[in-house]
C-alpha cells in the first residue's frame, strides 16, 4: 500500500506579496499493514514526509522559519528546513496510523512573506481501541473483519451503546448493520459523532443479535488516478442479561456464610475435643497418684 502524492498545490496568502504561493507535495499516505490498534501498542508504519515551499513565479524563496499544524488538534511541528533554505519538510519516518490526517504548511520567507497551504496525510480505516475491550480476528475471517472480544449484555426496555473505534483518514463514513442488514437512523436507532457511535432505544427480543460498524474512506493512489475504497468491519454481540441473574450473587453469598458456618463450628468441635483429651488424660494421671499414695499407705 506504497502511495506518495507528487501533485502540487497553489495557496497565496493576504500577507503575501503578488505572485508568492505555496507549494509542494499535496498528500502522502500510512503504509502501515493491519487493521488492529491500541494506544498501548498503536498500529504503526513508514509514511512518506511533506513538503513545501514558498514560490514566486518560479522562483522558490528563502525560508526564515516554517512550521506544520495539523489541523483538527492544533498541535505544531517543528518544520525541517534543508541546507538551501528553500524547502520546509515535515518528517515522519515510522509513525501511528493516528498521525494521518489534514495538515496545514506556513511559511515566512526571509524579506517578510508569509504563505500556508493544506496538506494531507491519509490512512485506510483501523479499529483503535482499548486492550482491556479488544477485538480479535477469527481464522475464517479477511484481514479487515474484525469481532469484539465482549459482547454487550442489556435488559428488556433498556438502551444499549455501541462504539465503533476507528480512525483514519480522510475521516472514514461508517455504516450500521443488524445480522447483515442495514440500519437507518431514527426513533429506534440514534447515531452520534459521525456516525461511530450507535445507541439502540427500547430493547425487545427482537434487537438481540449481532451488530456490524463498517467504516471506509476513499482516496486516490497516485496524482489524478482513479480513488479505491478502503474498509474495516467491527462486529459485536448483544446479549440479554439473565432474567435470573440477581440470584447469583444471593447464591455465591449464601455459599460463603454455610463455609464460614461449617469452619466455625469445625474449629469449637475441635477445641471441645481437645479439651476433653487433656482432662481425660489429667484424670488418669491424678488416679496413678492416688493409687500410688494408697499403697505406701497400706505398706
């Protein structure tokens, strides 16, 4: 999934002077291999670096200082620039597939001007979630098919969330299926944060079974090609707690007390019958003495 992205992208600034864009690659992409990560042990690979530069009618411009923002948390990177002080590069190497995302390049050139353009870095759609919950693989399974380790246990008449944990970009669209039938959003089935979080109302018999998040985002491989789809599927079970289940614990309670009991009474059992042992023997051993006594008596 080796994809790098040679296109070139045009943004004059109003701090500009006329004519002085930015420029450079418009995109690279997560050559990450998976579908399965933690933030733990988050899935990770190489991704190619970004570039830009300021230009003006051809002429690239001295960079005084750069910097790269990626956009949707607003943190900065130190922009490395190279020895003709003409290029800004953002270097990635062996990064977290969370690094994907839309960046954004500014630039002020050494007389004054100060340019930015957008940049992205895509990924396809991985399932990043906790180890705690975790998600599996089954061996009859595609790479892309993943099952929840836990299912979701409700009550009848009650609510049940699911989360559907992916990220990628550009941001993945994610699609609801009940035992491989699509669901439609509405009074029953209410979706949340674009779609990755599914709450199902009013639980009948009816709701139980399997749920599937199917998430997927489209990108082009190279400059101007064709876009391809890329997904992941996250399955989870929903499972009705049992109508007996306030029984168990009562049951384990009990259990505990009859063990408590039966140590209690086992140990005043056996101190009675240690102590009777140790009288019996002192009564013998005073019926010596007095026997003893009784024949020197007699002699």
């Amino acid at each position: 999934m080796r994809l790098l992205f040679i296109g070139v992208f045009f943004i004059q600034c109003a701090f500009a002077a006329a004519g002085t864009v930015a420029i450079g690659n418009l995109a690279v992409a997560f050559q990450g291999k998976g579908y399965q990560s933690t933030p733990e042990k988050p899935l990770k690979g190489p991704m190619n670096d970004l570039w830009c530069q300021a230009s003006d009618n051809g002429e690239h411009k001295e960079i005084a200082n750069a910097r790269f923002v990626r956009v949707h948390d607003r943190k900065h990177f130190e922009a490395h620039i190279d020895d003709d002080s003409k290029k800004a590069i953002l270097i990635f190497g062996n990064v977290p597939v969370t690094e994907a995302a839309k960046y954004r390049c500014e630039i002020t050139t050494s007389d004054g001007d100060h340019v930015f353009g957008n940049m992205f870095a895509y990924s396809h759609p991985v399932i990043h979630t906790n180890t705690s919950w975790g998600v599996y693989k089954p061996d009859d399974n595609q790479e892309n098919e993943l099952v929840a380790k836990q299912a979701i246990y409700t009550d009848l008449d009650a609510s049940a969330q699911f989360d559907c944990p992916v990220v990628g970009y550009p941001h993945p669209n994610v699609v609801w299926y009940k035992d491989g039938l699509p669901i439609d959003a509405g009074l029953k089935y209410v979706m949340r944060h674009r779609g990755k979080q599914l709450t199902v109302k009013n639980i009948t018999e009816a709701d139980i079974g399997v749920y599937r998040c199917r998430a997927y985002n489209t990108f082009a491989s190279i400059v101007d090609g064709a876009e391809s789809d890329h997904e992941v599927t996250l399955d989870i079970s929903l499972q009705l707690n049992s109508r007996f289940g306030w029984l168990y614990p009562l049951i384990l309670i009990i259990i505990i007390l009859l063990l408590l009991f039966i140590i209690i009474y086992s140990c005043k059992a056996y101190g009675k019958w240690k102590s009777d042992q140790y009288n019996v023997a002192k009564r013998e051993k005073q019926y010596r003495v007095d026997e003893e006594k009784k024949m020197v008596d007699e002699a």
